[in-house]
C-alpha cells in the first residue's frame, strides 16, 4: 500500500530572457517637442525651482522644535502599541512566544522606569503575558508562570482582574488535559475550585469563570456530582440576582454531561445509568429554554454527541445502550429538520453511532451507517480511518466466517481510497485496523485465514521499512497472529507458531518482546494439533513442552491459570501413554498449585486429561478445606 507521488509543476524560466528598455526619441523629434512646449517647460521648471529655495530657506530661518515634531503612534500610546504587540504574541502560538512577550513587558517596564515612557504596562500587558504562556504549546505547566507573573503584577501596583483569573483557570484545564498523577489532579481540581471562591469574595466571577472550573472538574475524578452542585449553584444564583455575567449556558450543561461520560469511562459497571443521567442533562435544558427561563442553554450538536458517546461505551456491557444511541441520532436529525441547525449530525456523531453498534455485536448496522455517510454528497460526513475501523472491530468482535470477509474488504476499500486520492490521510489504514482485521480473521473458519493473517503481518512489516513506522506489528499483533494459527485448521500450526515465536525472540526489537500470551498462544496451538501423522504430533508435543518451559523462565513473563489449562489439553491430546500422562500431569499440577493458580478452568481440564490424579489432588485438597 504504497501512496501515489504527488504531481509537482515546476515552470522554469528562461536564463535567456532580457529587460527590454524603452526606445528614447532622436535628437530632432526632442527640437521638435521642445520648441512646442518652451514655455509650458520654463512655467513648471520656476516654479519647481521656487519652492525648493522656499523650503530651504525655511528649515534655515526656523527650524522645528524637537518636542513639537509629529510623533509615530508607538510614541504618541506605547502601552497600547505594547498590548497589541504581546496580543499578536499570546494568539501567534510561536516558539518561545511566551518568554518573548513577558521580555518585551520587562522592557517596557525598564523604560517607564527610568522616566523614558509616563505610563507603565498595565492590567491588559499582564493579561497578555500570562495568556502567552496559556497557549504557549512548548511549556508544560503554565500556571506556575501565570501565578508567578500576577505577584509581579500586584508588586508593580496592578490589581488582577476577571480575565487574569480566567487564564489562569485556564492554565489548569490545560495542565488537566495532559495525563498527570492523580495527586497533580486533585491539587489542580482544588486550586480551581479557590480560584473561583476567591472571585466570589471579589465580585469577579463570571460564566467563563464557572464553565472553565466545571471542565477542570469533567476532566478530573471527581464525581458527575460535584459538577452538578456548582451548576446548580451557578443556576440558583443566576435565578436569584438576574446577573447577565454569571448566567449559565450551553457550554455550562455541556460540561457537567462530559462529566458523566467520563464516569462511564471510569466506571464500566456503571456506564449504562451514567449515559442515562446525561441524556437526563438534555432534558433538563430543553424545558428551561423552552419555560424560557433561561434563553442562552440550548441542546447542540456536542450535547447529543456527547450523550451518543457515553451510550457507546455503555453498549459493550448493556446491548439496549446502542439503540438508545440510534434513537439519540433519530431525535437529532427531527430537530435539524424541524430547523434548528445548531444539532445537525456530524461526523463525530455517526462515528459515536457506529461506536455504539461494533460494540454492542451490531456491525451490520454499523456498516449501514458507513454505507449512508458514503453516499452523502456532504465532503465533511465522509467517513475517515477512525470510521472504517470502528466498523471492522465490530466484525473481529463478531466472529464467523462472514465477518471475517466483510472486514477483509473494507480493509481493501480503505487501502484503494487511500491510493486513488494520492495518499490521502483521510482513509489510510492505521495500526488498530489491521489488528482488527487479523482478530477478524483469526476467529473465522475461512480457509488459509492464519496464513492471511501472517501475510497482513508482513504487509506491515513492509510499509514500516518503508517510512510509515506507525504500522510497524507489535507484540499484540504477533500474538494475534499465532492465536490465529492456534484456532486454524493448518495442520502444520505448532510449527507456524514457533517460527513466528522464534522471529520475535531474535529480532532484538522491544517493541515485540514475547509475553505471558504468546508462549500461552504457541501451547495452544500444540495442543490443539490433529494431524493423524506421528511426526507432526511428536513436533507438536515438543513444541508445546519448550514453550511451557520458556513462559518460567523468560524474563518478564510468568505463567497463568491459562497457561496450565493449555499445557493440560496438550497432554490430553498428543500424550497416548495413560500411565506417563499420569506423571506428567501429576507434576504439572504440583507446580500449578505452588503457584497458587488451581482454579475452576483448570479443575475442569485436570479431568479430563487425566481423571485418576484429578480423583487424588481434588480428595487432598477437599481434605485439606476440611482441616481448615
């Protein structure tokens, strides 16, 4: 899948090409011209020659006083040249953009200072400076430098403001958005919550104020809630004083509802009653727009978005979820067509809907949605790469040999979009889509899908040799893989597995170390081996055996329950000797029980691999309960 080379039109230029002057009149065409306009010409050329002595005359007799010459207007308001300049600064995103302005603050402060400027920076400088480092991209933790800058403010006899405090509360949402340790979390989530209570005391806090701190909270830990209780004071305030500056808004209700669907995040158990709060959200500001008791909350687009996600998450758990999520878009559209605009489906919508029907085993529907996004003829509600394989998990999820066509497919129309719009990104299939195409594959009864597997492995392999290293297979993918040989009907599987276990351990990569799951995956494909050959079956025996070994002793992998329910089926299956079986199980067991990982699964193997030992241990260790 290599991208088409985009077409470059150079037009060169000719080295040979000359400036052509104007052609200049001979001598007796100028007498001719000159004669005709003597006197126009001695008119023109008195007068010119006038007003340069004029002027010479003048700067000689009296000249200008310095402090009376016109002033440029950096002189004439330097503060409000300076504000627009650290403005320009804050909103440009540059490198070093923030140490820039504070510099150029400092600077003007030198100036005042030393009496070169009446005015020093103020409030508005300040704000600036802080706001560059706000947006600033390069520097981790803004609020240290935003806190810093407002001592200096209040030392330089500048009174912070709304929207110093703001920026700053807008420094630690951003801080929030990174991923940070819980204890930097919760210090931010208090701080702002001060923040605010302090712009209470000071008569300062507005709806921006509120709305940053609800989304520090949405982003936080902390229970949907407290998000709740500083709406609901937000509304009760609003309610009681009609201030226009504190009332609540869109953006207030939408806040608390990504604090629901953060908790589902949180709280998978849960998920399915927290997406129902959210959309209880909507309802709540549907009747305070339409009883008009507040104008400016309104449901949009993001709100029922944002609803349609927390369903998505919810529907892996609770299957009801993704039709609650189908009937969250059906509401949309009869509003949009109703004409409210402002709650049209987008892109980021369907792909919530489509969210919700992979994982709920709907892929079918799922497909549906991708089919009408194609054949809108809206550019924007084209499905892109994020679409594509949510829509192809949901198949690998499924399961079946239909599946496992399906998502083959759409991998191939993913890879001809890409390279009939000359490599465009929009559909370029990324890391998760041939994952999920080789779990697809993997549980399906195809023929040769083990072998389709390997070869989407290659393939990956091949396009990260080639620059695109975000496809190169991890060890997720060759686990994938060997699952795959293990459930295959490939009768040489055992030894397909080891060859791709073997790769792994001589490729030096990290990025594919073997774990737990592949030594686990390679004894599964052992014991499930039903050639009728002897020669297979001993290889496979051996195979499983040294895997077995290798998940003790390799570093950072140790065994699970699985890794003896897989051992104990190979020696069901390929140990024919009853009385060596017996030994071997009983030695196995010994070291599962050391291990402390007996557990129902691997009870139930023990029987049926070797039911006189299971009789022995499973008597001992009733006996044993009965001592305790």
């Amino acid at each position: 899948m290599r991208a088409r080379p985009l077409c470059v039109l150079v037009a060169a230029a000719s080295s040979a090409s000359t400036c052509r002057s104007f052609s200049t009149p001979n001598d007796a065409t100028r007498g001719r011209r000159r004669r005709r306009n003597d006197f126009a010409d001695q008119v023109v050329e008195d007068a010119v020659v006038k007003d340069v002595k004029s002027k010479r005359q003048a700067r000689t007799t009296t000249p200008k006083a310095l402090n009376t010459r016109e002033k440029s207007f950096s002189q004439r308001d330097p503060i409000r040249s300076l504000n627009m300049n650290l403005d320009y600064l804050a909103k440009s995103q540059q490198k070093d953009s923030a140490l820039r302005a504070e510099e150029m603050l400092k600077r003007i402060q030198a100036l005042h200072s030393d009496g070169y400027y009446e005015k020093a920076p103020d409030v508005v400088s300040w704000n600036s400076v802080i706001n560059a480092y706000a947006q600033s991209r390069s520097i981790e933790t803004p609020s240290s430098h935003a806190r810093r800058l407002m001592e200096q403010m209040k030392e330089s006899d500048v009174e912070p403001n709304t929207v110093t405090y703001n920026t700053l509360l807008r420094c630690l949402l951003k801080e929030i958005k990174r991923r940070q340790p819980l204890k930097r979390v919760s210090g931010i989530v208090s701080e702002a919550k001060e923040i605010v209570s302090k712009m209470q005391e000071n008569d300062l806090v507005n709806t921006v104020s509120f709305n940053t701190l609800l989304s520090i909270l949405a982003k936080s830990n902390e229970a949907p809630s407290v998000s709740e209780t500083y709406l609901d004071h937000m509304i009760e305030t609003y309610s009681s004083t009609q201030n226009k500056m504190i009332q609540p808004d869109t953006t207030s209700f939408n806040a608390l509802i990504e604090a629901y669907v953060n908790e589902c995040k949180r709280n998978r158990k849960a998920a399915a009653d927290m997406a129902e709060q959210a959309e209880a959200v909507i309802g709540r500001m549907e009747q305070m727009y339409k009883s008009g008791e507040n104008d400016n909350v309104r449901p949009d687009v993001v709100s029922f978005t944002s609803v349609i996600n927390a369903y998505a998450t919810a529907s892996s758990r609770r299957k009801k979820c993704a039709s609650q999520a189908l009937e969250t878009l059906d509401k949309m559209q009869r509003i949009c067509d109703d004409g409210d605009r402002r709650v049209k489906p987008n892109k980021r919508t369907y792909t919530a809907v489509i969210n919700a029907l992979s994982r709920a085993g709907k892929p079918e529907r799922a497909d549906e949605i991708l089919r009408k996004m194609l054949q809108s003829n809206n550019n924007k509600l084209q499905p892109d790469t994020m679409c594509y394989t949510s829509v192809i998990d949901g198949y690998a999820r499924k399961g079946g040999e239909e599946s496992a066509f399906r998502a083959e497919e759409l991998l191939r129309e993913m890879e001809d979009t890409y390279n009939s719009q000359g490599g465009s990104y929009l559909t370029k299939p990324n890391f998760r889509t041939y994952r999920a195409v080789i779990t697809a594959l993997g549980k399906s009864t195809q023929p040769r899908s083990a072998e389709k597997c390997e070869q989407i492995l290659n393939e990956m392999e091949s396009y990260a040799s080639h620059g695109m290293k975000d496809l190169a297979p991890n060890t997720i993918v060759y686990n994938a893989v060997i699952d795959a040989y293990a459930r295959s009907q490939t009768e040489s599987k055992a030894y397909r597995a080891e060859l791709l276990l073997e790769k792994m351990l001589d490729s030096g990569n990290p990025m594919i170390n073997p774990d737990t799951v592949t030594f686990n995956s390679v004894i599964k494909a052992s014991a499930l081996s039903s050639s009728e050959d002897a020669d297979v079956r001993k290889e496979a025996y051996l195979i499983g055996l040294n895997a077995f070994k290798n998940v003790h002793s390799y570093d950072g992998c140790r065994p699970t329950s699985v890794t003896y329910v897989h051992f104990l089926r190979l020696l069901q299956n390929l140990v024919q000797d009853a009385s060596s079986r017996d030994i071997m199980t009983e030695k196995v067991m010994g070291l599962c029980r050391s291990s402390g990982l007996v557990n129902e699964a691997v009870e139930s193997q023990l029987k049926k691999t070797s039911p006189t030992v299971a009789r022995r241990i499973l008597l001992s260790s009733g006996n044993d309960g009965n001592n305790d």
